[in-house]
C-alpha cells in the first residue's frame, strides 16, 4: 500500500489530475455556497514555490500523500438516509477542492516558471 488507501495511487497519476484540475472560477463555483473567502488564488509565488516544491523527491511524495487524501479519496459509506449522503457529499466536495486548489496552483507555477525561463536571455 503506498498510500492511506490500498487502491487510490492506480486510480490516476497526480499529472494527470493537475492536467484535469478545474480553474480557479471552477473552484469558487465549487465551494458555493459556502461562506468562505472570496479569493482562492494563492499568488504567483506561491504558485511557484508549490512547483519547484513538486519537483524534488521530497516534495513529490507529500503532494502524493495530500492527492491520496482529497483528490483520489474515495467517496465516503454512508447510511440509507439521504441527510447523511448530502453531509458525506458535502465533506468529500470540501475535501476534493482543497486538493484541486493546491493541483491547480502547481499547474499555474510551471506556467510561470515556463513563461519566466522563456524570457529570460
């Protein structure tokens, strides 16, 4: 098991899920209605320091771990009532954008870091 999940690394490479990850719109629409801060966008640092975090071995295995606990978690066992499929759904939503969040952020900072190296002389 490589994760705190026996089957969730087979499921999809965290490549393939930053490529997949919605926008920044896409998220806030994700987190709506709830009350929370306006602004998803962690900034272009941020962003970058995420990137080149991504890619060091180090930096690797924990967005790993983190995509095994929100992005690839599988939906929670619930009971028979619906009030407890609508909380399970709820919690899994929350837990799925904050993974999306950080892919999406990595995603931006190879942009950056591209869109940086290609002007630099």
């Amino acid at each position: 098991m490589s994760g705190p999940f026996a089957f969730s690394r087979p499921m999809m490479a965290v490549d393939q899920l930053m490529a997949a990850t919605p926008t920044w719109e896409g998220l806030n629409q994700a987190m709506f209605p709830a009350k929370v801060a306006d602004n998803f966008d962690p900034g272009d640092d941020m962003k970058q320091v995420l990137f080149h975090f991504y890619n060091t071995a180090e930096g690797r295995r924990i967005i790993e771990w983190f995509a095994d606990l929100t992005v690839r978690a599988p939906f929670p066992h619930v009971g028979s009532m619906k009030e407890s499929a609508a909380l399970a759904a709820a919690k899994h939503e929350a837990r799925t954008a904050v993974g999306y969040a950080m892919l999406r952020a990595i995603a931006e900072g190879e942009e950056l870091w591209k869109a940086a190296r290609s002007q630099d002389p």
